[in-house]
C-alpha cells in the first residue's frame, strides 16, 4: 500500500489498528480482481480511518468504493460512553457530526474521485440498493439489533467470489461486545454461504462461495 496514505490512515481519528488497516487494504485488492467492475461497500465510515485503506485498494485497482453513514455516531460514541470524542459534536445541535472529519480526511488522502459518501441510515440505504459488491465491510452500529439487521441488509450484496469482512469481531466476552461476532460472523459461517478466509486482530475477512 502506498507508503502516504499509510501515514495518513494511521493518523486519521477512528478504530482501526495498522494491521488490521492493512489487511482490509488487501482484502479489498482481492476482491476487487475477483469481481471487476463491482464496487466496495462500507457500513459505517466515521471519519473515514478504515475508508482510506478501502479507498487506497479502490485506487490501486481501478474500482470505487460507497461508504455509508448518517454521520450521527453508534451508540458507543454517544456522550458517557466508551468512544465518545468531544471534539466531534455539533454544539449548536448538540448530536454527534462526523461528516465533516470525513470530508478532510478523504479530501488529504487525495480519494475524492474513488470514494463517494452516502449520508443515510444502512438498513433504508440497503431497502434500494441493488447492486452486487466486490466487498462489503461491515463496521456499522455494533448493538444487538444493528449488528443483526447489518447482516441481513448486507450479506447478500457480496457477489459471488466476493468477500465480507467483518470488524470488531471478539469470540471471548472479555474482550469487546459480542454482537459483531454473534449477529454477524456467526450466522454467515453457518449459512454456509462463506468461508473464512483470514483474521487479523478483530477483523475476520470471508469469501463468498
Ligand atoms: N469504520 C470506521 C469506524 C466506524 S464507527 C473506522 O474504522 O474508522 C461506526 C459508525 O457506524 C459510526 O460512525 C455510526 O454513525 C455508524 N452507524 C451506526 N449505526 C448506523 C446506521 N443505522 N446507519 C448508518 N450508520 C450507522
Ligand atoms: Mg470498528
């Protein structure tokens, strides 16, 4: 991966270590060979950290990549929890706005023309989309009912040989919430639809059959 969009993903605000950064980076070069001409899609963009490593692949490899998001934060990035970033409220609405992070973060990392932002909620977004994924990253709201309604709303976009990756996926309780792992990874191993191609940290990368 380019040695300065390195760099500035590793700098950019968000939830995604290097490693992992990286490994989405490649995943999404794979896909993009596997499926030519089908775009990457992204649920959940926050300031567009893991948007650059999916945007530097879309680069390399000719494709583009839809990042979605309303740009109000999870609940876990709400006031009085764990990943709220004070420096990412309106003041004047008093509600989290992300956007306009993304906005710099992508226009400094020079992927204006290869990623295009949809500002809209993932499940009414998914209601009319149509079209097959190269690869669909799944990094949205990490509740029960969001985690649950992210797979059902975006597992069958993956075109076939296409991957899903998954992150923030902890097996062991102790180490994060389980959601991701119960309502996500889980249920597309045992549909049988994906095979499990590789993991890093939390982030698990599937390939569809
Ligand atoms: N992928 C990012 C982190 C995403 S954090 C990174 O690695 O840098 C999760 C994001 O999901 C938040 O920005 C939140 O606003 C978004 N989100 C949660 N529920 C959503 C929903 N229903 N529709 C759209 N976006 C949602
Ligand atoms: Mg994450």
């Amino acid at each position: 991966m380019d040695r300065e969009l390195r760099s500035l993903a590793e700098s950019a605000r968000g939830f995604m270590p290097p490693e992992e950064g990286l490994a989405l980076y490649e995943a999404a070069l794979d896909a993009l060979e596997a499926v030519p001409g089908a775009p990457v899609v992204e649920i959940g963009t926050y300031c567009g950290k893991s948007t650059v490593y999916l945007g530097a692949a879309a680069k390399d490899a000719g494709g583009v990549v839809v990042t979605i998001d309303h740009h109000r934060g999870s609940e876990e990035n709400q006031a009085g929890w764990e990943h709220h970033d004070e420096d990412l409220v309106d003041t004047d609405l008093g509600v989290m706005e992300t956007l306009g992070e993304y906005r710099r973060t992508i226009h400094a990392a020079g992927l204006e023309g290869v990623v295009n932002a949809v500002v809209g909620d993932s499940p009414t977004v998914a209601g009319w989309w149509s079209t097959p994924a190269a690869m669909v990253f799944i990094d949205g709201g990490h509740g029960e009912e969001p985690a649950s309604t992210d797979y059902r709303c975006w597992a069958p976009v993956v075109a076939p040989g296409g991957v899903l990756a998954i992150h923030d996926v902890f097996p062991d309780p102790a180490d994060g919430g389980r959601p991701p792992y119960e309502r996500i990874y889980l249920p597309a191993v045992e549909s049988g639809a994906f095979t499990e191609h590789r993991a890093v940290g939390s982030l698990r990368i599937l390939r569809r059959l």
